[in-house]
C-alpha cells in the first residue's frame, strides 16, 4: 500500500507551508520597498508612496529625516484624511494626494508655506476650509469631489495660475473670485453652474472651461478677455450666444458679445455734446435750415435726427472742387456719412454746384472729418446701421418662415449658406423651379462646399427665370461666407415681390 503513492496528509502540510512562505515572501519586498522609497526621500528631498494601499502614513517614516522634504506622491492609496506627519513637512512645495479616500483636510495644513502645488482630486470632501487659502498655492485641483461651494477666502489666493474644480456639485462661483489676478486657467466643467460671474471678465485668463453646466447666457463682458485662447462650452442650454454660433467657435462668439453689447449699452448724450455744439457754431442760423421758427435754435445732442437731415441739404461745391470728387462720388460719400441713399441726379448737382455758402463748406469738411474729431460719432452711425440690418434680417427671416412653415435658427446666416433652405423657398414659390437640390443625410451631416455652391447657384437661376432684375441679385460669396447677407435679403425680398405682382396680374 505504500507503494500506491505518498501520504496525503504531509502533501497538505507542505502546500499549507508553502502558501505561507510566499505570503511571508511578498510581504518583505512590500516593507522593504517602502522603507527604501522614504530612504530615498530622505536623500534626495522627494518621496514616492504612491499605490501601496495605505490607510496612515507608515510609522517607519520616524526613522527617517524627511524634514527637507519638497516633493511628496502619496496618491493612489486609502488615505481618510491629509496625515498630519505630511503637515510638518514645512519644506514642502507639492503634494499629491490624488485618489484617495480623505474627507477632512485638518487646519495644520496651514504650515506649509512654501506649498505651491497641491491635488486633492478623486476623494470624498465636501467642504474646503478656509485655512487652505492661506498657502501661497499656484495649482489647485480639487476635481472629483463632493463640493458644494467654494469659499470666499478662495480670493486670497493671489498667485493661484491653475483652479480645477471639475465634476462636483458646485452651484455658484463665489463672488471674490475675480481677485485672483494671477489665474490664467480655470476648470469648472461638470458642474452645477447656472450663471457665470462678470468678474471673470476681469481676469488674464488663457483656458476657461465650464462645459456640461447649466449655462444659458455668457456675459457680454466676456468679450474683454483677449488673452483668452481655449473656451470650452459644450453641453449647456445655452441661449445667448445661441448654439449656432457657439459652434463655430471663439471668434464667431465674441462677435456676437460686441453685437450684444452695442444693442444694450446707451451713449450718454454728453459725448454728443462737444461735436454738436462746433457744429452749430460753424455756421449762421439763417443757413442751417434747422433752426426753430425764431431762427435761433442751435443743435442739441438730444437732436441727432437735426444732424441727419443736415447732411442730407448741404450742396457738395466745395467738396466737389477742392477734392476733386465727382458728382456720383459725392452722392456716395454723403451716402457713407450719413448711412442715406441719396440721388444721383445731375440736376440736383447742377443746381447747387453753385449755391455752396462759405458756412455749409465748413461744415461739411467738418462733417468729413467727424471720424478724427469724435470716434462717438463713427461708432453711432454703425449702432444705426447695426439697427437697419437687423430689420432687414427680420425681415428675411419672416418671408421664409411665413411661407415655408418653418422655425430658422437664430444664427439666419449659418442657416442659408448651404443653399438648401433658399431652394426650397425657390421650389415654394414656383414649383420645380430649382431641379435637384443637395440636402445633408444623417451619414453626412453638412454638405461639401462645392455642394453648397450648386444649390446657391440653382437658386439664383430660378430667381433670374422668375423675373428678378440682375441689379437686385446677390452674388454666391454673399451666402456661402455669410458676407452679404443684406444683399440675400434684397433678392428674397425681390424675388417675393415680382412673384406676387406676376400673381396679381393674372388674376
């Protein structure tokens, strides 16, 4: 029987023993590990405990002299709070403590004050204290918590460059964050964010990110941070600026906030002021043809429409002789200042080529130079043609919606310049005007340019077959780059009127 084969009960004590050793033996390399990485830390002024499952800092690190400790790693572990050993080290200038388990930062942290770089992201806090903004920080990444705020004493953190508070629970940025003079990136992606604060306008800010928040207007102050090259933005409600523009991209947004702003803000009359009265006294009342029925009333800056009708009377003799401009050129240039068409007709030249007063002379290089005397007045004449283009805008978007039942995005231009949108208006209009029209698929989203260029130009054949004079047809660059889109309007506005006087006709 002895010969069948060995006692089993020994084979079992010699696995059991075995099992043993190997545990024992994986345990010395862990220890030994750990006492040579503090062993180098000692030295070298860097210490690397990452990833060795510690629930407390090792109490071996007493053996060691790591008081001129400046870089510490003790991410990766289960640590329930910030060791207080690691608060004594007041070398220190960074510290890791990524992924971990700590809930509570003790108020000891407050003795590194050479800490200039600290990460607590992917743990368990809820609540920074504000012991934490005495620390001369320039990084700061508390991402992956439980936050719910961040504290005011956040604007003390004067030299602070990087803040990182991605993927909490954060519901407002605090007020005195636009303190933080120094901070050239900000994270608050992932959050809870319904209003961004204007103060952040204020900022040197180079990356801004507050994607996936609850964001529906971005202030029109944000427009001021030209330092700014990465804006990150996606996944929010966004309104103002309409995702539309939001898409395509910085540029195209801060536009929009300039438009904004010119809408909203009002120049007080006081800027007005200065012009209007050289310009009231550069010239008699007897001359000015806008005087009141006692002839002594001079312009007002309440009174721009005064200035605007005044440009409008004023013969063009001494422009047309001391410059050099021709007739037609004259009734562009006062066309420019004053944002009038104005006729072309040589008799009305030929009649006050000759009738210039020394006044009205004056007034008019005045009027010319108006640029270089008060940049107000350029900047309120493009308010007026900001106002007229905006109608004209409303204007076309209403004769497309009216007629083909449809809601256009607010951004019109984006809409029309792949030339689907005109087709169809063509096709409405007068049936198979427009053959074959590209259309974007699901496979294929949006449409090659050259596609788009096919559509457009269909549609401006089918507005020449249905009667629209050339003189009232936009060109293809007007819609593809978004460049011309009052010329657009014109045509659509002319294509429906000769369409509907045709209809009227034959009925």
């Amino acid at each position: 029987m002895a010969t069948l084969g060995p006692d089993p009960r020994p084979h079992s004590q010699l696995a059991s023993t075995s099992i043993q050793s190997n545990i024992s033996g994986n345990n010395v390399p862990t220890n030994r590990g750990l006492e040579r990485a503090l062993e180098e830390g000692a030295n070298s002024g860097f210490f690397n405990l990452s990833a060795r499952k510690l629930k407390e800092f090792p109490g071996t690190a007493s053996n060691f002299d790591l008081s001129d400790t400046v870089e510490a790693d003790l991410s990766r572990n289960r640590l329930a709070e910030v060791p207080s050993e690691v608060c004594h080290l007041v070398a220190l200038e960074s510290l890791n403590l990524y992924h971990n388990c700590i809930k509570t930062i003790p108020d000891t942290i407050i003795n590194l004050q050479s800490l200039t770089s600290l990460n607590l992201s992917r743990n368990q806090l809820c609540a920074l204290p504000a012991c934490l903004c005495g620390l001369p920080l320039r990084v700061l990444n508390v991402s992956n918590n439980k936050l719910v705020c961040i504290p005011e004493a956040i604007g003390q953190l004067r030299s602070l460059m990087e803040l990182d508070v991605s993927c909490n629970e954060i519901t407002a940025l605090p007020r005195h964050i636009g303190r933080l003079k120094a901070l050239r990136e900000l994270n608050v992606r992932r959050n809870l964010l319904c209003v961004l604060p204007e103060d952040l306008a204020e900022l040197p800010l180079v990356k801004l990110d507050f994607s996936c928040n609850k964001v529906s207007t971005i202030p029109v102050s944000y427009r001021k941070m030209a330092q700014l090259q990465n804006l990150q933005l996606e996944n929010n409600p966004l309104q103002s600026p309409p995702a539309q523009i939001c898409m395509k991209g910085k540029v195209h947004i801060f536009k929009y906030l300039s438009i904004e702003a010119c809408r909203s803000d009002k120049m007080p009359d006081s800027l007005y002021l200065p012009v209007m009265e050289r310009l009231s006294l550069s010239r008699p009342d007897t001359d000015s043809g806008v005087g009141s029925d006692n002839g002594d009333k001079r312009l007002s800056a309440t009174e721009p429409s005064d200035e605007d009708s005044l440009s409008l009377n004023v013969p063009m003799s001494h422009i047309t002789e001391e410059e050099g401009l021709s007739k037609d050129d004259s009734s562009e240039h006062i066309s420019t200042l004053t944002g009038t068409p104005q006729p072309t007709n040589t008799h009305f030249f030929d009649t006050t080529l000759h009738k210039a007063s020394p006044a009205s002379s004056m007034f008019l290089r005045t009027h010319k130079s108006l640029e270089s005397v008060d940049p107000q007045f350029t900047m309120r004449r493009k308010m007026e043609q900001l106002r007229e283009e905006l109608e004209l805008m409303e204007q076309l978007r209403e004769s497309i919606e009216s007629r083909l039942k449809v809601a256009l995005p607010e951004d019109l231009g984006s809409s029309l310049m792949d030339g689907v949108v005109l087709c169809h208006l063509a096709n409405h209009i007068r049936p198979r005007s427009v053959a074959s029209i590209h259309v974007p698929s699901s496979a294929v989203p949006k449409l090659s340019m050259a596609k788009c260029r096919r559509n457009v130009e269909n549609f401006l054949d089918a507005c020449r077959k249905m009667g629209v004079p050339e003189d009232k047809l936009c060109l293809p660059h007007h819609i593809l780059e978004e460049k011309g889109m009052i010329k657009v309007s014109m045509t659509v506005q002319a294509l429906v009127d000769e369409t509907s006087t045709k209809q009227a006709l034959f009925t």
